[in-house]
C-alpha cells in the first residue's frame, strides 16, 4: 500500500548552527549626569533543541519546544572614555535555556512556516572596571522574551528549516559607590539559525 502523506505531527529533536549579533546598553548614573553607550558584537551560535508539534487541523500547526544554545559572542568589553582604558565594562553571558510555543501553517504537505513565542533565561555577568578596579559587579539569571519565526521542510524524517529570533532581556541595574551612581545594562540580539531535526 502507499505510504502515509508526511505530517508534521509528533515528536523531534535536532541542532542548530547560526550567527548571533548581540546588542549591550549600558547606563552610567551618578548624580545628574546619565552617560549611555552599546557595544555590539557578532558571533557564532549552536545548540540543540527537542519538541513536539500537532496538525490541529490539515494546515493549523501548534507546536510546544525546549532549546538551549550558547554563543561565541559571549564576552565582550567596552571602553567606557575613548581616550582612557581606565574604565572599562565587562559583560560576559552564559548558557542560554529556553522554551517556546510554535504556531504555524502547513504551506504544502512537505513545508512549514512559523511563528514562535519564546521566553529564555541566561546566567549573566556585567561588571564595571577602573584602572583594574571593580567598581560594581551584576551577577544573575536574566530572563529575555524571544519572539521569531522560521521555515521548515520534511525530507521523510529529516527536517531541515532556518528560523529568525529577537532576544529582548530584562534591564537590570545594581547602585556602588554609597549609593551615588548606579550601573544599568541591558541585552538585545538578533539570531538566525539553520536547523536539522529528527523526527520520531
């Protein structure tokens, strides 16, 4: 008999190789001056992702998926004056652990665009320097919204799709100095991603 049309349908799990370019705002406050500067940087990303999708209906998609992916652009450094390297900020962001909602449309019996609603948590790390001094240091899980969209193609299978994101995480901010400044920071990236997945 003949086979089964493919579907989109079940269980998967898969990796994912891309480019991240990450945008850092920092806020300098103390007393009335607010010194604000970026840094930005691009690298490489990967990771590895599991999930579970269903056809609602012959072309209504819904899908849940968990993913956690690291960068090469995770470290970075700013010179805070251009002429000095006395005061410098760190950032440094770790592993990136996330869980998103996939909505879709099944275009043909074999592709499948997307739209997803992400949420994401990341231990990271920004620090404030002076002549090799700390001045201020943040160190915590930062949660980010990342929503985005993507393609994919069934090849039996072999799942095969690239997929955009945006990463929005939450300003944090810690006061040094008795108080009378306070270092604000927040991370925003873009992420486009290749995607190979096995479906079960």
């Amino acid at each position: 008999c003949a086979d089964k049309a493919p579907s989109f349908t079940g269980f998967y799990a898969g990796g994912n190789i891309g480019t991240e370019a990450r945008g850092t705002q920092y806020n300098i406050l103390s007393g009335s001056a607010n010194n604000q500067f970026n840094k930005n940087q691009v690298g490489m990303a990967f990771g590895v992702f599991a999930g579970y999708g269903r056809l609602m209906t012959k072309s209504f998609y819904l899908g849940g998926e968990l993913y956690i992916y690291g960068t090469t652009a995770n470290k970075s450094e700013k010179l805070v004056d251009q002429n000095s390297s006395a005061l410098q900020v760190k950032y440094d962001r770790g592993a990136v652990f996330g869980c998103a909602v996939r909505l879709g449309h099944v275009l043909d019996v074999n592709t499948l665009a997307y739209a997803k609603l992400g949420a994401e948590l990341s231990k990271d790390t920004a620090t404030l320097v002076n002549n090799g001094n700390t001045l201020v240091k943040i160190s915590q899980a930062i949660p980010a919204f990342a929503p985005g969209f993507g393609f994919e193609h069934k090849f039996n299978r072999i799942i095969g799709g690239i997929e955009y994101s945006y990463s929005i995480g939450r300003k944090v901010g810690k006061k040094y100095a008795n108080d009378a400044s306070k270092l604000n920071v927040q991370r925003k990236s873009h992420n486009v991603t290749f995607r190979v997945a096995y479906q079960f």
